[in-house]
C-alpha cells in the first residue's frame, strides 16, 4: 500500500471488536516503529505489550473512564523513551530542549507504528491521560524512562471518518 493511502485510512479508531492482535504482527510493527530516525540514533524508544487478557486488564485499569469506553476489547501498547539521551550534545550537555528531543523521537517512531499497524489491518488510538505509576509498575518499567502514550491496537468496530483538517495555507509558509 501506498503511504498516501495509508495516511489516509489511518484513523484514531474509539470502537474495537473483540479481536486478537497477534504477537507476530506486533513484532513487525515494532520493527517498523524502530527504523525511525532518532537524535544521534540513540533509539531511545521503548514499547510494553499487553495482549494477554491479565495484561490489557493492568492496562485498561490504569486508564481513565473515556478512555476505557474509547479502547475497550484492544489490546495495548505502552511507549516510553529514555531520559537524557536525545538532545545531548556532547560533554554531558543537553540542547535547550533536553529531553523533548526524546519525546520527538518517540513521536516518529509511534507515527511508523500506527502506519505500520494500518498496513496489517490494524486501528489505533493515541491516549496520553493514563495512571504512570501503575504502568510502570505492572511492567516494571525503569525510572530512567519518561512514559508517553498507551497505544490501543485492535480492529474496528465501525468505519472511521477523516475530521476537519486545516487549509494548507493556514498551516504552511514558504518565502
């Protein structure tokens, strides 16, 4: 598929049939999600999976009430990045935004893996409100990690409308 087409069909998707997202498809996914480029090509990138049923429960608990209406019957994806690695520019020394090069990062590699899951004839959604510590917890996820999103992965419940989208000349500027 085209990445045209996969921008276009990529939807944030808030209904998921009970379906089973495969191990096999996550690994290729992942593989995908960390062939993004990266500061320095630290790869600071880090991914949690919750496809057993114990597993999507920590996760889906650890979320609030709209997202647990939002992602219920998906399986999960936990992004985390480490802290201090992008945006270090040499001497222990950290460009003035520091660790959001990390979150940048990470943002790139989560774009290959929802474009990446979209190919499979998987949907996604981005949810950034979630309970850190009890993720980090049930994975065991380091502290010198920053947790970014839980990503819901699963297949669609219904079809998926594109929103509003800015006019071109709202949003670039060529001189």
């Amino acid at each position: 598929m085209e990445l045209n087409e996969l921008v276009k069909i990529r939807r944030s998707c808030r209904r998921y049939i009970d379906a089973q997202v495969k191990e096999e498809d996550v690994k290729e996914i992942i593989e995908c999600a960390r062939l993004a480029a990266s500061w320095k090509n630290s790869q600071t990138g880090r991914y949690y999976v919750a496809l057993s049923e114990e597993a999507k429960k920590a996760v889906y608990e650890a979320l609030p009430d709209f997202n647990r209406r939002s992602s219920a019957n998906a399986a999960y994806i936990v992004a985390s990045f480490k802290k201090g690695l992008s945006g270090g520019i040499g001497e222990g020394k950290m460009s003035e935004e520091g660790d959001l090069w990390g979150a940048y990062d990470l943002g790139l590699q989560n774009s290959y893996l929802m474009l990446k899951a979209s190919e499979l004839g998987y949907d996604t959604l981005i949810m950034g409100l979630r309970d850190v510590e009890a993720l980090r917890t049930y994975f065991a996820i380091p502290e010198d990690e920053i947790i970014m999103p839980v990503i819901a992965i699963g297949k669609r419940e219904n079809e998926l409308k594109l929103g509003a989208r800015k006019q071109l000349d709202e949003i670039l500027k060529i001189r």
